[in-house]
C-alpha cells in the first residue's frame, strides 16, 4: 500500500491553516476599506451642505451661470460623487457627470434645498447621485496588495518549512523505519540515530530510538522465554490432547444423552393416551440405539408384582421375548425378584454369575439367548410399578456405573410413561363416568320420566330458540297443541296404570310421525303434548298434523266412555309464525285457540289458527 510523506502531510496542513489565516486577515482588510468608504459616502452630504450650499445660494441668487457652474463641477470632482444637477425655482436646470463613474446599480440619491442668502426661502434644488465604484476599487487594490504579499510570505514560509522537516524530522524517521523494518526480533537492534550516543536524549525523535531499542529487548526477553515454555509445553502436548478428546467424547455423549431425556420427556408431556404406546417404543428404540445394546424393554406391574403391559424394542435380528411375561407374576422368580426388591437393580454380566439358587432365572435366559442384562425397579408413591431393562444376546457386556447411572435416570424417565399411562386410563374411566352421568342428567333434565319424550322445560326451551331464530332468518315456524279426548274418561274408566299407558303409546307414536331431525314433539301437561316444527308453513304443518290424528286413530286404543268412537282419538290445534307475533307465548296461545276451537267442534280434528271454522278439517268418518 503506498504511504503518503509525512513532510507533504505536515506541511500542507500547516500551509492550509496559514492559507486560512490570510483569508481572514484579508477579508479583515477588506471590511475595514468597504467600512471607511462608506462613511465617506454618507459624510458627501453633509460636506456638500456646509461647504458648496451656501455659494451656490448666493450665485444661484445672483444668477451668476459660470460660477454655478464652477461650483457644480467642483461638486462632481468630490470622491464617489457620479453626477451633481441643479434645478431652480425660475426652471433653470445646470448639471454635472463625473465620467469616471458609471454604474447606475450601486448608485444613491441626495435631494438638497438651495436657499436664498438672506432668507430661508427656498430657491432650488440640488439632487447629487453618489455611486460605491470607487469603494469597490478600494477594496479591490487593497485584496490584491494583501494577497500578493501573503502569497510571498506563503511560498518563502513553504520551502523554509519543508527543508526544515526534512533535515531534522523526515530523514531520521526513514532511517528509523528502514532499520525497524529489516530488523530481526531475536537480534541485537543497529543504532537508529547514527552519529547520536544511544542513551542521549535530545528531543523526541531519540525519545522514540529509545523505546523502540528497549521493545527490542523486551521482545528478545520474551522470545527466550517462550522458547522455554514452549519445550516445557511440548512435553504435555500428547497427553493433554488424549485427554481433551476424552472428556469431548464424553462430553459429547452427555450431550446426547440429555438431548435424549429431554426428547423423551417432551413427547410424554401431552401425548394422550391413544398415542402412548407408539410413544413408548419410538423412546425404547432411541434409549437401546444410544445405549447400544441388543434389547430394551419396559414392563408395568399392577399389583404384587403382576405384569399387565410389555413394550420392547429389538436391535436388527434380534427375536422379541419380553412379550412372554405378559400376564406372569414376578414373585415367581424368587432370585430375581428379591435382588429387584432390596436393591432396586439387577446387574449381570454373564450367566456364570448367577448363583445356584438362581436356577428358573437361568433356563429362562439360557431360552431367550441372554447373555447380560441390566434390570431397574420404577417405583412411584412407594410402591414398584414397572421394570426398565436392557439385554445383550450376542456377546456378554461388563456395565459400567456412568452406564448403570445414565439406565437409572432412563428409568425414572419412563417411570412417568407407566404413571401418565396409568393415570389417563384412570381419568379416561372417570370422564366416560362423567359423560354417562351428564347423559343420565341430561336425560332426567330434558325428558319426561313417563313417556320418554321431552318435558315442557324442554319445549320451552328451545320454543324461544327457534322462534328468535325464524324472527332473524324470516323462516317459518308452526306449533301443534295435542290433547287426548276425554282422557279422564280413560283414567276413570280403566284405571291410572292404563292411562299411562296409553299416554307412552300415543307420545311414541307422535314421536314416530316426526321426518326431521329438528322437529321436537314434547309433553307439555298431563294429556297435552306440543310439537315444534322448525322450517314447516301453516299447509306444511295441517297435512303432519293430520297424519299424526291418523295414526292415533289406527293405534286403536279402547276408550269405551269416548264420545267420539271407541277409540282414543286427539285433537290438534295447528298455529305458523307471523308478523302478529311479538313473542314466542302468543304463538302458543294461537295454537291453544285452535286446539280450543277443535274441541268445540267436536274433538278428533285438526284447526288451524286464524283459519275459519268452515275450513277446518272435520271427521266425519269414525273410520278414516
């Protein structure tokens, strides 16, 4: 990269703040000229009044034109005067232009009264126009008389300077840095002031020789100790570095491992109980993959020790066995189950390590083709609840304790799979307990208890629903009153048993007559039934209604005390929504007309609201 002089970078900086000083100091100048012109300017008035007026009275006066014009001429030979005009009360007009001033743009006008000599009366005028031209001259010579004597001072100061830094500051420093520059740490450092003691401090160039000559020795210092620390270091290197691989390798792995936890944990926060079994094996399969082992398995007790559910993960051609335990009880292996119960694990090896007593445990192994294992007790609340366990098949394997360690926290792990799985099965059981009994009250709340249908809470309930939706959508809406002929009758003449009875057969079969789902037949007395009919117009709503007469009558029900056949027979009052209906009671109360107007004729017969008497449907024929 190419360096730029230091002598060029201090001299032109210097030469720019003296280059800005002489600007100043001549603009200074140049001010103080334009200063004093222009009070000679102003004062031209005043001097023309106290010197030139009082002559030019009394010549105007006399009418003495050659010596008016004298003084007028004098007048314009005045400095910054451009011309001078006398006119007088007689019309008389003499004026005066200095030639050597022109410009009209930087030009002022004075108006003077010329009086008469022994009186104040005014004779005439005397208009003078004085212009800064020579103002501006003035500045000008004095800009360039400055400028040129700064430029020379300029020049001679630049070259005074630049032979000075040369000599005494620019050659040293590219001796100085040619000698840094080739110097070799390690070395002793040549003189960087030739012709000048070392240890002579003269000025600040040998301030700077000094401080360099001592970094010199500092760094020859510290090269020598660092060569010592270096074969020192050396002789570590090896062994640090086996050691840093080590503990990475280990570190590495606790890294995973808890990667591992942490994935296990988070699946098992809110997986619900359809998805816990996949949970469980894709955490078996992740825990035997790390551990590296051939099977891992986690089995869940209810209670003294039975085995109610098995999940197992194999590593590839390795055959599953743990399955078989399903449905056995570990206290049947008394070995196995008594190292589990005292110490909480059960660590093996190699077969050879079993004792003698441990004889079914053996056969068992031996028959899966286990040649080591590792089994921990899950415990929650104090009492076992499953077992964690990993198998070797293919060769024995020697557990170390960071491995039995790293199985337990595994374990404790999955001790929450076997209690979350067993406490959603408990809250499983309970919220289906809970649905069923909110059915049951829902059914006690909503139902007749004698009929099966809905009751009159019921009805009115969803009456306001559909009424205040038709009202919104402008849908139609139809109601239908039921009630039974002469029921008393029935109860009177065939006992109360009976009158229920019939009452549970003519509600099913209105129920029965009902196509849309929507539609709500309901008891809303004690032989009054109501039927909602969503979406139905008035026509719509008496062809339903006489269906639901028809069938009634084909139910053939005794009713020897009827009035209108020997048959249970209903009567039905039909009402549909209209802009009449401010609320949903004054529907039913059309519908209770109707059904009142039906009775009133007769009974066994459907009337509508609103519609004339003539126009209802009248049964004539018992057997229709």
């Amino acid at each position: 990269m190419p360096t730029r002089r230091l002598t060029r970078q201090l001299i032109w900086q210097l030469l720019l703040y003296t280059l800005l000083f002489g600007v100043v100091v001549t603009a200074l100048k140049a001010g103080q000229v334009l200063r004093d012109g222009q009070r000679q300017m102003d004062a031209i008035p005043s001097t023309v009044s106290r010197l030139y007026l009082p002559l030019l009275g009394q010549s105007a006066w006399d009418v003495d034109i050659p010596a008016l014009q004298l003084q007028l001429r004098l007048i314009g030979q005045m400095p910054g005067v451009q011309s001078v005009e006398l006119r007088t009360e007689l019309g008389q007009s003499l004026r005066y232009e200095n030639p050597e001033l022109s410009d009209q743009l930087n030009s002022g006008t004075y108006r003077l009264q010329l009086l008469a000599p022994h009186s104040m009366e005014s004779i005439g005028t005397l208009q003078l126009t004085v212009s800064r031209q020579h103002i501006y001259h003035a500045i000008w010579q004095e800009v360039a008389s400055s400028a040129l004597q700064f430029l020379l001072e300029f020049f001679g100061l630049a070259l005074l300077l630049w032979w000075l830094f040369n000599r005494r500051l620019v050659k040293p420093l590219q001796g100085m840095a040619h000698t840094v520059r080739s110097y070799q740490p390690g070395t002793e450092l040549p003189p960087l002031l030739p012709g000048q003691p070392q240890q002579h401090t003269d000025n600040e160039l040998s301030e700077l020789a000094r401080a360099f000559r001592g970094m010199s020795n500092n760094i020859n210092r510290h090269l020598a100790e660092r060569q010592t620390i270096e074969t020192e270091l050396a002789s570590h290197r090896d062994q640090l570095a086996e050691l840093v691989t080590e503990r990475t390798k280990e570190l590495n792995q606790l890294l995973s491992f808890q990667q591992l936890i942490a994935a296990i944990s988070t699946r098992f926060i809110n997986v619900p109980l359809r998805d816990i079994d996949q949970a469980t094996d894709m955490a078996l399969g992740e825990i035997g993959r790390f551990m590296q082992v051939e099977r891992c398995y986690l089995i869940s007790f209810s209670d003294d020790w039975l085995v109610n559910t098995v999940h197992e993960w194999c590593a590839s051609g390795i055959q599953p066995t743990t399955h078989t335990l399903l449905g056995q009880n570990m206290l049947q292996r008394s070995w196995a189950w008594q190292q589990l119960q005292s110490f909480g694990l059960l660590s093996l090896d190699a077969l050879a390590d079993l004792p003698a007593s441990a004889q079914q445990e053996r056969l068992e192994l031996e028959a899966h083709q286990v040649q080591s294992l590792f089994m921990l007790r899950i415990d929650h609340m104090g009492r076992p609840v499953g077992l964690f366990g990993c198998d070797m098949v293919s060769r024995p394997r020697r557990w170390q304790g960071k491995e039995q360690q790293q199985a337990r926290l595994l374990g404790e792990t999955l001790a929450n799979t076997i209690i979350r799985r067993q406490q959603l099965q408990a809250l499983s059981s309970t919220q289906q307990q809970l649905h069923n009994a909110n059915a049951d009250l829902a059914r006690m709340a909503f139902s007749d208890g004698l009929t099966g249908i809905a009751n009159r809470r019921y009805f009115d309930e969803q009456l306001t629903q559909c009424f205040q939706q038709a009202r919104t959508e402008a849908s139609p809406l139809s109601v239908l009153q039921i009630d039974i002929d002469y029921f008393k009758q029935f109860n009177d003449s065939y006992g109360h048993l009976a009158g229920d009875q019939c009452l549970r057969q003519v509600a099913q079969c209105i129920h029965a007559q009902l196509p849309e789902v929507q539609d709500l037949a309901a008891r809303v007395g004690g032989e009054e039934f109501g039927v909602l009919l969503p979406g139905r117009n008035s026509e719509q709503a008496g062809v339903l209604a006489e269906r639901i007469r028809q069938a009634i009558w084909q139910l053939a029900i005794a009713h020897r005390k009827s009035s209108t056949g020997d048959r249970v027979t209903i009567s039905i009052g039909v009402a549909t929504l209209h802009e009449r209906h401010d609320a949903e009671h004054m529907l039913m109360r059309d519908a209770d007309r109707a059904l009142y107007r039906a009775k009133n004729q007769g009974r066994n017969q459907v009337a509508s609201a609103g519609v004339p008497s003539a126009m209802t449907n009248q049964i004539a024929d018992p057997h229709p």
